[in-house]
C-alpha cells in the first residue's frame, strides 16, 4: 500500500504534501509544491511550540486514511504526523483565501467591480482536500451578501451611516453606480462619502474637547489633594489623644501623608528616627505600604471586588479571613490567583499595622533602640512576643499565597527585621547533630557508584547510554552547605531566631493511618523533633521549597551541573509514569528541602521529572524499581478523599527492606505482605546508603524508597 501511495504522487508530477515526514521536510514540500509555485505562506504560530511529531504517513493503510476523514481516532505516530500535515495545509489554504478576499476588495473598489476571489486549494492529490469555503467558515455567505447589496445600494445612504465600516461600503457602492452626469455624481459622492467622514469627524472632536476637560479637572483635583498633604504633613497632631480626636477622614490623609517621602527599604534606618524603635518600625511599616500602593506585573487583584480593597488597610484581619476562606474553597491548584493576591497584600498590610502598634507602644522608650532577645525559658516563643506575631504574619503570607507578586517585598521585610535581633542563634545546643554511620550494606543488587566525581559529558554519556540510576560522590564538596548545616545553631540563625514558620509532616510516613501536616515554628520543629532526646513522634519537613521562602540557605547550595544535561526519550514503561502527561516544562530544576530526624520514611513511589538527589547532613537508605516492574509494585488507585496515589505503591518496603542495617523485623507483616502483593518478590531492585556529600541520580519514572538511618538534610533537584 505505501509503495502504491508513492507511485501515484510521482506520476502526477505532484509533490505530495501530506506525507512529509517532519515540519522541516513540510516546509520544503510546500515551498516547491506545484499548488503554491513558489508563492509566499506563512506557517501556523503554533507549529514551533507544539512538540515535534516524526513520522512516516506513506506507512498508513487506505482504511486507517478513511478512518481519519471521518473523525477522531486514537493514532500511532504516522498518523499523528499525516494529521500535523493536514492541519498545516488547512490553516495555510486559510491565510490565502484571507489575503485573497482582502485583494479582491481592494481590486473591486477601484475598478467598479465586484469579482469574488478563490483562493488556491491544495493539489488534488490530497487526501482530506479543504477549498476556500470549508477553510473560511462564512466566506460564501459573506460573497452573497456582497452581491446583493451590490444590486441595492439605496441601502447604504442611510445617513446613519457614520463608521469607517459604513463609510467603506458605501464608497464601493457609491464607485459601482454609474453617474450620470458631473454634478450629479458630486452631490451623491458627497451624500454617501464625504457626509459620513465629516459627521465621525465632528463627533470625535467633540470627544476629544471633553477628554481634556475632565483631565484638566483631574490634573487640578491631585494638585489640590498634594497641597492638603504637604499641609499635614506639617501639621503636629503626633500624640495619640490628637490623632484619636481627629476624624477618620483626617487620621486617613495623615497616614497617606506620612508614605509621600520616598524612600528604599534598605534606608528604613537611615532618617532623624534612627537610634529610636519608634522610627525604624515606623520607616518599616511606611515601606510596606509603599510597596503595596504599587502594581504588580498581570496584576488580577482587583477581580476581587473594591470592598476588601477598600478596608484592608484599616482592617486587615477581616480581609485576611475572607481570603483564607477562598483559598481553601478549592483545590489549591485551581485557587483564583486573585485570591491569593488578596491575601498575599493582606498579611502585608497586617504586618505593617502589627509594625505600627510596637512602634507606638516603644514611643515611651529610652533613646537607644530596644532590640529583641530570643528567649530560652520553655520550649516556644512566649505569647507577648510580639517580634513572633509579625513573623508569624508574614510567613503564612508566604506560605498559604505562594507571594505571586510580591515575593521582594516579604524578602526586604525579613532582611530588615534581622536587625531587631541582638540573638540570632539559641544557646545551650550541641555543636552538630548527633549522627553514627550506618552499618556497611551488605547487598546483592547495589546501585552502582561511581570512584569519583563526574565531568558533564561523562554523565550525559551515562544517561544516553543506560539511563540507571547512578551514586556519585564528592560532588557537593564546594557547597558552603557542607560544612554549615552540620551545625543545628546555624539554622536558628538562618530563622530569625527560628522564628520562621516551616510546614512539617508529623509521622514516619505519609501512607499511615495517623499521618498528618502542620505548620510549626522553625524553633519548635528542631526543639520537638531534631533534637530532643526522646521525641514522641516522627516530624518530617518534606518536599517543601525552602530556599524560596528563606533565600539565605538557597546561596549555600549550587544547582549541579548535572541538571542541565539533556534527559533522553522516555522508554514505553517509563512514558506511563503517572503525572508525565499533565507535568509542566521546567525552565529551570526544581528545588526541594527534605530535612528530619532518623525514621523518616518516603513511600515506594514514582516523581514524573528526573531527579539529582543530593544527601548534605546525615544518611539515607533507597531502594529503586524500574518502571518495567510497575505491573509488580502494585500502585495505588485513587483514596477516600478522591486524590489520585497512581504514583504509590501500596506495598510497604520498610517491611522487606536489606536486613543488614540493622533494623528489627516484623515478621507477621511480612507474612502479610508475601500473601497480599505475591508478585512483588519477583521486582528487580537496586538499593544503596547515601551517605553525606554523595548524591544519586533517579530516572524519570524509576520508583524508589527514601529512609533516613540518622538525622538527614537532603536536598533534590527534578528537572525534565
């Protein structure tokens, strides 16, 4: 059938557009085609940023072409190039019926006449042909028209008339009539051209004229509304028994007044005020709302209504709690940027009300500026801490909005409240985490390792040869990390006093019964779970993008270089990763932290990117399957709460993993696990220990299980 397929192209002489094999060859079949001749086209836009398709559709049979004309058919990859050709020829045909309906106009409008234009269809060798009127939907229908009002053009001298629309008819018109005489043709040319033209002219210089009134009248309103500002300015109403008597119109011009300096939030000490609380705090809050009067980029804020708008300022707390109740009236990944927007500017704006409250209780202070000592009495930061109530703001600004425009703005104010504490660090704590290497692993299947450190041709030439996952050493050596995070201290400085709030899962693992999330201090998190000596549960801050919300841990850490190799084509076992289908392109690896005690435990599960796993502080055991067992792990389906496990097995691998290291066993589970998942003891596996400053490579697809044999910071880094 393809041989015959081609046969009958070459002996009609005719350059079969339909069967090329890529979009390169599709552009050089249609440039030398004998339907365009050389004649200019433009190519669809969305042929460069729709994935490539290379195919042959000479291999088609003649009922798989009859099965594509009739409509949508599940297609193998020839199929989805023919159609890709044909989609291409179709929107081609269309752009030159348009430039051929506009050429027509043009030519009818000078020359008296109307000659309805057709443009080129493609060679009739096509099979799925498409002429000008199934291409264009409409043109035949818009050439009637244009004939009929050709044989009336009494209808076109409605004096109404008056758009450049209207105008354009009624000129073709007014060009198709014969005249009569001179004087005859003047005045109807007159009537039917030229009144129109004048009549839209007069009215837009009306529109104009009125334009610039309202704008003198604005222009003069803001000059007015400075002068009343300058004047408050000047005007001492700084005691709080005069700022209470005054109005509410008043205290809302004084407040405005106070932000018309300008001013850098790095300057925010730089002012008469600077060796006063009062002053810094009052700089700060003032920056604040700055920064909030400005626009962010594809801002969409305002589709929340005028009235939180309106309100935040004054009372912050009931827009906060209006936009808390729409982030969670969906599913967080289809919420309404608007909404987080609203409470992104909200917590902002009670921040800066938290900022001017301290500012106005510290105005009775002494001069020197009072700074905030972190607290070692207990275990948390005491209620009146008024310093924890602020971070506490602004991190759940961070945290439940994501900061979609004003991720700067959180960043400043955390640089600027760093200055407020004299302790950054906490005493009374160990020098480094407490971590004893593991036992050695004794394995039949090890992941294999490399001696050294890999150049960057030598990984890629590993991914384009094997695609296995692969341990690496030494390759973290020159990360500041290294070194500083072996120290828990460090960590409190790094958050403010740990005052940073973190999300943090609390259990060994996310597929028990009594797992659960919640969102801790920093301080409360290392206190309960990192270094109490007999923690009353596992917490696990896992998955979560750490170094966007504290960017000073992000400049210990450099992305490898590894991430910018090119991933080769996912296998058919791999393609049917779950999520690959619906998994963004990423212009740049994806970070993730991954910090807890010993006992934490990932679940034998699937990530739909390629994954550099980098192990900092401490050890961890994994074990991989490759996505050719899948059949084998048993995956989940979909939970109680309608959430989607396809990328979990349900098999709990803690059970069976390398008894070496050392762990108890329990036997009655495994009894349990063998006569529930059967097949699973016939997965191939790999499984290694990492240990700190070695990282491991984790193919696109590859399932695997992470524990933590110490107390463990890893760091991951998915990229596609």
């Amino acid at each position: 059938m393809a041989s015959l397929f081609h046969s009958v192209h070459t002996r009609t002489g005719l350059l079969p557009i339909q069967l090329a094999t890529s979009d390169d060859d599709l552009r050089h079949r249609l440039r030398n085609s004998d339907w365009l001749k050389g004649q200019p086209f433009k190519l669809p836009q969305w042929l460069s940023s729709v994935q490539e398709i290379l195919g042959d559709p000479c291999l088609i049979s003649k009922g798989r072409l009859e099965a594509l004309r009739k409509g949508a058919i599940p297609q193998d990859v020839n199929e989805r190039r023919y159609t890709r050709n044909q989609a291409v020829i179709k929107q081609v045909t269309a752009e030159l019926a348009r430039e051929a309906v506009s050429l027509q106009q043009v030519s009818a409008l000078q020359s008296g006449t109307m000659i309805v234009a057709t443009p080129k269809s493609p060679p009739p060798s096509a099979p799925l042909r498409a002429d000008a009127t199934d291409v264009v939907p409409g043109f035949a229908k818009w050439s009637d028209q244009y004939r009929s009002m050709s044989a009336a053009p009494e209808t076109l001298r409605d004096p109404r008339c008056c758009n450049s629309n209207d105008a354009v008819q009624a000129t073709s018109q007014a060009l198709v009539r014969k005249p009569t005489s001179d004087l005859e043709e003047a005045e109807r040319l007159r009537k039917t051209v030229l009144a129109p033209f004048y009549d839209r002219m007069r009215r837009d210089s009306d529109e104009i004229v009125r334009l610039r009134e309202e704008r003198a009248n604005m222009t003069a309103e803001i000059e007015k509304h400075k002068q009343e500002l300058v004047r408050l300015q000047k005007e001492p109403l700084d005691d709080d028994a005069g700022f209470e008597a005054a109005s509410p119109e008043h205290r809302a011009l004084k407040r405005k007044a106070s932000l018309t300096s300008p001013m850098r939030l790095g300057d925010a000490t730089n002012g008469s005020n600077e060796h006063t609380p009062h002053g810094h705090l009052i700089h700060l809050a003032n920056k604040i709302c700055k920064d909030l009067g400005e626009t962010v980029p594809n801002e969409t804020i305002h589709l929340c209504g005028l009235a939180p708008l309106k309100i935040m300022e004054d009372r912050p707390d009931e827009v906060l709690a209006l936009a808390h109740e729409k982030l969670h009236t969906w599913p967080y990944r289809i919420v309404p940027t608007c909404w987080r927007r609203l409470y992104e500017d909200a917590s902002l704006s009670k921040a800066a009300e938290l900022l001017r409250e301290q500012a106005d209780a510290s105005r009775g202070g002494g001069a020197k500026r009072r700074r905030i000592e972190v607290k070692d009495e207990g275990q948390h930061a005491a209620p009146s801490d008024w310093f924890a109530e602020i971070v506490k703001t602004l991190d759940m600004g961070i945290s439940l909005s994501g900061a979609p425009g004003r991720s700067s703005t959180f960043e400043a104010v955390f640089q600027q409240l760093e200055n407020h504490l004299e302790e950054k660090g906490k005493s009374g704590i160990p020098k480094n985490f407490s971590i004893r290497p593991p036992r050695p692993l004794e394995t039949e299947h090890p992941i294999v390792r490399q001696p050294r450190a890999l150049r960057f041709q030598e990984f890629q030439t590993h991914l384009d040869a094997l695609t296995t996952p692969l341990i690496i050493p030494g390759a973290l050596s020159h990360w500041p990390a290294s070194q500083q995070w072996q120290d828990p201290s460090y960590f409190f400085q790094m958050t403010l006093g740990g005052r940073r709030l973190v999300p943090v899962e609390v259990g060994k693992s996310y597929t028990d019964e009594h797992w659960s999330q919640t969102i801790i201090t920093f301080r409360t998190f290392m206190e309960d779970y990192l270094l109490s000596k007999e923690p009353k549960d596992v917490g696990y801050l896992a998955q979560h993008d750490l170094f966007t919300q504290i960017p000073a841990l992000r400049a210990d850490i450099t992305i490898p270089d590894y991430c910018y190799t090119t991933p080769p084509d996912t296998d058919e076992a791999a393609s049917r990763t779950a999520g690959l289908s619906t998994a963004p392109q990423l212009d740049e690896p994806l970070l993730n932290a991954w910090f807890g005690p010993k006992g934490t435990k990932t679940p034998l599960h699937t990530d739909p990117y390629h994954n550099i796993l980098c192990q900092v502080v401490g050890y961890k055991y994994v074990r991989l399957y490759a996505p050719s067992e899948t059949t084998n792990l048993y995956p989940c389906g979909v939970d109680d709460k309608g959430i989607s496990m396809e990328n979990t097995s349900q098999v709990d691998v803690s059970h069976v993993r390398n008894r070496s290291l050392g762990a108890s066993t329990d036997l009655d589970a495994q009894r349990e696990l063998k006569k529930k998942f059967s097949k699973f003891a016939d997965a191939k596996f790999v499984e290694g220990v990492l240990a700190p400053g070695e990282c491991l490579y984790v193919p696109l697809g590859w399932w695997h299980y992470v524990e933590s044999l110490t107390t463990s910071f890893s760091v991951s880094f998915w990229w596609n």
